[in-house]
C-alpha cells in the first residue's frame, strides 16, 4: 500500500511534507479505494427512500380507513386515463394525416377536434389523480365535516390546496366542454365515406371517439364524485 502513495520528500528535497503515517490513514486509504463510504451513502439513500414510500402507503390506508374500496375507483380513473390517451392517439396517428404542412387533415367530422379534447382530460385527469393521492395520504379531506378533518386540513400547504381547486375546476370545465363538443357531432350524422361520397358530402363521425367521449362524459364525473367526495 505505501507503493501507492506520492512522496513529497525525496521529490521535492524538503522535509515535513508526508502525511503522518497512522493506522486510521490506511484504513481511510483503503475505504476510498474500495468505495465503501460511496456504498454506504448509496445504501442510506436506498434506505431513506423505502421509508419514505413506507410512510406514504401507511399514511394512505390510516386515512382511507375504512374506505379502502376508493383504491378501486383510483384505479378505475388510471384505466380510464389511459383508454383516453390511447384513443386519441389512434385517431391521430392513423386517421389524422400531416397533408398541408404541420396541420392535421382528419378524415372524420369532428375527429381531430375530439382527439385533441380527449388528450386534454387525460392529461388533466392523470395530474389531478396524482394530487388527489398525495393530499389524502396527508390527511386531506374534500368534503371535512367533522373538526378532526378540518385540522388535518390546515396541516396541508396551501399551495397544494389551491392547486387541487384549480385543477377540479378546470376538470369540470373540460367536461363540460366535451358535452358541448358531443351535441355539436351530431351535426355529422348520416356522413359517408369518402369512397362512396361526393367532394361536397360530409365526412362521417369517428366510431371510437364517438364511444370514448361518450363513455367519458358519463362515467367521468360519477368516478370523480366516488374518488373524491367520499373522502
């Protein structure tokens, strides 16, 4: 081990420049070497981040109680979330071609503008899922009625509680909006294809995005009366 070290003496022709030799040296040498204080920070980072998902678990079902059966309507939503996204990229991968430049030419009345509307609420929708979670493993009640839940309440920044209203808001509104969207589509009925149509014929209505929006509209606000209101 003492081949591995630089010697000032004989290098540069002066004295007290080598670090003292000491037991406590080597063993500090060799640990540097070997990498065992970067294992050990490495294993305390592991550690303090089990606890930490411990915590949030824990906390989670202490304050569900003895609504556990909201993990199924959380669940739920995530699976709605996803059919959204994967809905609204289909239609605009396979029927919402780039034919003038950057813009998208859909070939169904009112496709692009329900894909785009869809993609929104699931982006909405998997942000607002995700704060939802993390405020009730705090202690955060939609609907306090007792004073328990109203302290456990003020324990929540406020930040996060603002953002929570903000994001509910604009949930309902893009909803909403999708309602709207619904009763305007039904201007497309009795469209054809354009195989079977003439230039002046209107394009007929997406199948999936009819459903898909449909199903949205009202499945949607019942899942969030369940996920959140309960609370």
């Amino acid at each position: 081990m003492q081949c591995t070290h630089f010697v000032p003496d004989e290098l540069e022709r002066q004295k007290g420049l080598r670090e003292p030799v000491t037991l406590q040296g080597h063993t500090d040498f060799a640990a540097e070497v070997l990498g065992l204080q970067e294992r050990q920070r490495l294993l305390h980072e592991v550690e303090g981040e089990a606890r930490e998902g411990l915590a949030f678990w824990r906390g989670l079902l202490s304050h569900l109680g003895r609504k556990r059966w909201v993990l199924g309507v959380w669940a739920a939503e995530a699976v709605l979330v996803v059919v959204l996204i994967s809905a609204s990229a289909n239609e605009i991968w396979n029927d919402c071609p780039m034919e003038v430049g950057p813009l998208l030419a859909c070939r169904h009345c009112f496709g692009g503008v329900l894909a785009a509307w869809e993609l929104v609420l699931g982006v909405l929708w998997a942000f607002h899922l995700q704060l939802s979670v993390l405020l009730v493993s705090r202690g955060f009640s939609c609907c306090p009625h007792r004073a328990e839940q109203r302290e456990k309440n003020r324990g929540v920044p406020q930040a996060a509680s603002q953002l929570f209203v903000g994001l509910s808001g604009a949930l309902m509104l893009t909803l909403a909006t999708g309602c709207v969207l619904l009763a305007a589509s039904r201007g497309c009925l009795g469209g054809h294809d354009f195989e079977d149509s003439s230039p002046l014929a209107r394009p007929p209505r997406s199948a999936l995005m009819q459903y898909t929006a449909t199903a949205t509209v009202i499945v949607g606000p019942l899942l969030l009366c369940a996920g959140r209101l309960s609370l």
